[in-house]
C-alpha cells in the first residue's frame, strides 16, 4: 500500500482552505497523569482536536469527498452528500459547494448540531435507541432520503474504504513523523489504543503498523517489539463483546459491526471496556492535569490504557521508560460544552482541592465568588469605566 503518501508535517506558506489543515496533529506528552499512575513508559496523546473540524473524522471526510470526486460519484453543482454525523464532511461540502444533509442520533450533543447547521447543512435528528438496520435510524434514514432525493449520494462510513486508508497513510504516518523527529529514545510504538466507532481509526493505523513491521529488515525488526493495538469500546457496544445497551460517551461503539473494521489478530489484538463514569473523570482529568480540551471519547481511550498498562498484561510496558504508548484522542470538549457530564461540577478530586484557595478568596472578598447580587460598582477615577462584569 506503500508510495500514496502526501503527508506534510509542518505547516509551510498558505494553506489553500481549511482542508488544508485537516489532520496534522501533534503528538503530546501526557507526564502529569503517567507520574500520578506510577508509570515509566511515554504516555503519549495523539490530539485530534487540533484538526480544522476538531475531530480524528475530519480525515475521512476529506479523504472520501476528494477520492468521490475523482471517481466522478460526486459531481459539483449536482449531488448532495447524505451521511450519518460527521462535522469533518459538512465542513468540506461547504468549501466545495455540495449540498449536504447529515443524519443525526438524538444523543449526539446540542453543540454538534450548531456547529453543523452553522457550516450549512441540514440536520435530521433519529432515535438513539433505533436499532442500526431499522428504517428509523440515522443509517436507516439516510438510505431512505437516498433513495428519494435525485444526486443523493452516501459516501458511507462504514464500509468506504478510503476510512481505514486516511488513518493508514495519514494518521500513522504522522505518529512515526512526531516519534522520528522526538528525542525519545525508540521511534517505534509499543502500545496503540484508540476507541472504535465504525473502526477505520483503529483499522488504518494498526494495518499500517502490521505491514510496517512485516517489511522491518535485521536491524530494526531485531530492535523492534511487536506493537500491541489495544482497541477501546463502551459498555452497551458489541463491538469488545457484550450486549448493546445505553452509553452516553460519542463516537465509539456500535450494535453491529461495521465493515471498515477489522476487530482480530494480528490487526486489533485485545479489546476492553469502558463505562461512562471512568470515561468522564478522565477527560476531567485530561483537562484538568494537561491542559487538553478532549471530549469524552478521549477519556474513554486514556482510562482503557491506563487499565491496561496496570493490568499484568501491560506490566512489561508500563515500566520501560523507553515504551511509547499511544493513545488517540479524537475530539475535543467543546462537542460538548452543554452536556450534564461537563457542566457538572460535583465533587471532583480537583474540585475539592481547590477547596482552600476558594476559601481565601470568600475571606478576602467577603462574599461567595460567584454572588455579585449584592456587589456595589464603583466608578474609579481616570481608570476608565468599571463594568458589571468587572472588564475595565
Ligand atoms: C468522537 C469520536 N469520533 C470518531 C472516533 C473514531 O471512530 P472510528 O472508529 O469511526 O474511526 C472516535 C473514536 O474514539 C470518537 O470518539
């Protein structure tokens, strides 16, 4: 699959759109949280948010849009591009001028669909609990609107191949980039974990992993341990095992298996579960401790690794200091900005360890921080005007 690769690095002169800057995200070190672990190895983020959309999607959207153009399925002035949830694709349509219409379960968040509709596109909401094959669901109604609406096409996530292809040349190409240009002492990955969704992350950077390492000549393959890929998925998914249930966490998880995903050895060798709760502490976490604004699904993906990195199956990895493990971390927090589990600000460990310089500040200002009821504004003199929001 070798020779395809276009990826650039670094950002050199003037990007031509925002598709330009699509993908090339950094690679981050996560010290705080490894050191709070007792871990040894590189905890490493691979931040999606920094993508022009904010999400690891935005890489296929790109990717299915431009290959559809060139195979002539969509044709500019005519087709309207229908797709179950993708910012990534409203966002291309609208630099190339498609109409486009995105299907979206009832779950996904209040900032997504604004986010869509300010990019142009129209918005269908569908049932969450909607089984995946049924009409109602957001696959199910998109099909149907295909079928009725002239120039419809569905570009179709689950089983395009040019999904897993973006992660394969684009996503892991990037990660070898950061590791080779690093100062860490192996450029190789020990540990990937990423969630899965319709599995094209997963997919396209572990095959890119697998026959990477098949074509390692004597020297490297000698240095090289076989990289184990860790694949992250939601309690209420079938895809890790179990039986399809609720889950609030976006992104990941799905009650069927989706085509573009290759869930066994020698691509994904183990699976494990997450649940809302350890998912949403972490990306807490993740913001508090690295100063990262993930979104949820990012939590999920660094509480998996951490459990697996404790477990005795992650031992051997999370004490060598020379172990890069890398973790995707898909999208960023402000998907979600409006949903109960941000907005929430119960008794977090940070919350309460804050607790005492709130309490400075109470005594100094003789009132609760966020009481201005009862606050009289002065005007101070030659200090211009002081405004209620304490702005000068
Ligand atoms: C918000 C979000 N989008 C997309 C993905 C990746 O999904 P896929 O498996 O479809 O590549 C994830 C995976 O963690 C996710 O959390």
């Amino acid at each position: 699959m070798g020779g395809e690769s276009q990826t650039q690095h670094h950002w050199q002169g003037v990007l031509s759109s925002a598709l330009d800057a699509v993908g090339h995200t950094p690679l981050i070190r996560l010290d705080r949280i490894a050191k709070e672990e007792g871990l040894k190895c590189n905890l490493l983020g691979k931040c999606e948010f920094f993508s022009a959309g904010g999400s690891v999607k935005d890489r296929i959207a790109k990717r299915m849009v431009e290959h559809a153009e060139k195979d002539g399925i969509l044709i500019p002035g005519q087709s309207i591009v229908i797709e179950p949830t993708s910012i990534g694709l409203a966002l291309a349509c609208a630099l190339k001028g498609y109409k486009c219409i995105i299907t979206l379960p009832a779950k996904m968040s209040l900032e997504k669909e604004v986010m869509l509709r300010a990019l142009g596109a129209e918005i269908v909401r569908t049932p969450t609990e909607a089984a995946w094959d049924s009409p109602e669901s957001h696959i199910g109604i998109a099909r149907k609107l295909r079928k009725s609406i002239p120039g419809a096409v569905i570009l179709d996530q689950y089983s395009n191949p040019h999904n897993p292809l973006a992660h394969y040349y684009g996503t892991y190409e990037e990660i070898m980039y950061s590791l080779k240009t690093s100062d860490l002492p192996r450029k190789d990955i020990s540990l990937l974990v990423a969630g899965a969704g319709t599995g094209g992350t997963i997919t396209g950077i572990a095959r890119a992993i697998r026959d990477n390492e098949k074509s390692l000549v004597n020297g490297d393959a000698a240095s090289h341990k076989r990289t184990t890929v860790l694949a992250v998925d939601p309690e209420g998914s079938i895809l890790g095992g179990g039986e399809p249930g609720n889950y609030q966490v976006e992104g990941i998880g799905y009650d069927f298996f989706p085509e573009v995903l290759d869930p066994n050895p020698p691509v994904v060798d183990e699976w494990i579960k997450t649940n809302d709760e350890e998912s949403f502490a972490m990306t807490k976490r993740l913001i508090r401790r690295e100063s990262l604004f993930v979104g949820g699904s990012s939590g999920s993906a660094l509480s998996g690794a951490i459990r697996y990195l404790l477990s005795p199956a992650g031992d051997e990895i999370a004490k060598d200091p020379s172990a890069n493990v890398i973790v995707i971390l898909p999208d960023g927090v402000r998907n979600y900005m409006s949903k109960p589990w941000f907005l929430e600000t119960a008794k977090s460990a940070a919350a309460v360890e804050e607790e005492d310089l709130r309490d400075v500040i109470r005594n100094v200002l003789g009132r609760d921080l966020g009481d201005v009821s009862g606050v009289v504004v002065e005007k101070v003199e030659g200090e211009g005007k002081v405004q209620q929001d304490g702005e000068v």
